[in-house]
C-alpha cells in the first residue's frame, strides 16, 4: 500500500512565465506544447500548441471573457489543502451552471520527468438550466507551480487523459 504524500497548504503559484511544458495523451494518441505567460490576478494567460489560453485553475472555462463567475469564491479553494471545497455560480450569456471544485487528496505520480507530489483536485461543472455536466479530476504539483495531470469527462461522452512530460523553465537573459 503506498502511502500519500504530505504536503503543507498551497498558495495560488504558478510557473515563471516563459516555462514551456510539453504534455502527452495517456493513450499515446498525441503530445501538445505550451508555454506559461503572465497571470492577472488569479486568471492565468499560457499558450497551447501557439494558440492564446486564459484559465482560472481547476476551473474549466471560467477563463473565457463571456464568463461571470463568483471570483472571491473561487479565491477560497487558496491556500490548497485536503478536504477544501468551494461551489459557485458561473453564466455564459443565458446559461447557467454549478461549479464545484474540491481537494480530495494528495499523491506522488510518477512521471516521464520524475516523481511529483501532487494535489488531486475533483472539479465539476453542472448546467442548471441546460444538460451539461462535466468532471474533472486534475494533479496540480506545488513545486512545479501547474497541473501534471488532466482527466475530463462530459455528458457528451467526450473523455481524455493527458500528462505532463516535460517542464522547462525560461532561460535566463
């Protein structure tokens, strides 16, 4: 039986901006690229496979400019720790949704470049007023200052798996 890392409360901390991290489907099906950029507030600006990016962490889609979601809310889920919950309204135009975003536990994951202690972060999304519901279940990695690992499933059927292979942080001038 393995046992789980203990790791003290997280505050928000994101990689150094210019960071690239490459990332590969659990499948093998594909490898994508990014870059971290500079954070507003709690609203992080990466790029992925070139294209610009904005994400709230652990909150999928709360990082578009159509969204109005409950930021001070949101801002609770900091500093991490085990068992911290929140749950806030999000709107996008007519739609409405419950999101719920969760620190279920920690863990040391293995991966392609080394073991990473890990916080496992349980987040969902509910329409209120339309079918949608989406789970995610996301590793954010302190040390690192991102997520190393990715699961999604959607009412759609739609599901994937990604993680982190790489980090390479910016090179100094």
């Amino acid at each position: 039986m393995s046992v789980e890392p203990e790791l003290p409360p997280a505050d928000f901390r994101i990689a150094a901006p210019g960071t690239t991290m490459i990332w590969g489907r659990l499948d093998g099906y594909k490898i994508e690229r990014g870059c971290i950029g500079e954070v507003e507030d709690l609203l992080v600006h990466y790029s992925w496979e070139g294209r610009p990016q904005r994400i709230y962490l652990f909150c999928v889609g709360c990082g578009s400019p159509d969204v109005d979601f409950d930021l001070a809310a949101y801002r609770a889920i900091f500093p991490l720790g085990v068992g911290k919950a929140v749950e806030f309204p999000r709107r996008v135009d007519q739609w409405h949704w419950s999101n719920r975003i969760e620190v279920v536990d920690t863990e040391t994951l293995h991966l392609p470049l080394g073991a990473v202690d890990a916080y496992v972060v349980q987040s969902e999304t509910r329409g209120l007023d339309n079918p949608f519901h989406a789970r995610n279940r996301i590793w954010f990695a302190p040390t690192i200052g991102w997520n190393v690992r990715l699961q999604y499933q959607d009412s759609r059927g739609v599901s994937y798996a990604w993680q982190a292979i790489e980090f390479k942080p910016p090179v100094a001038h």
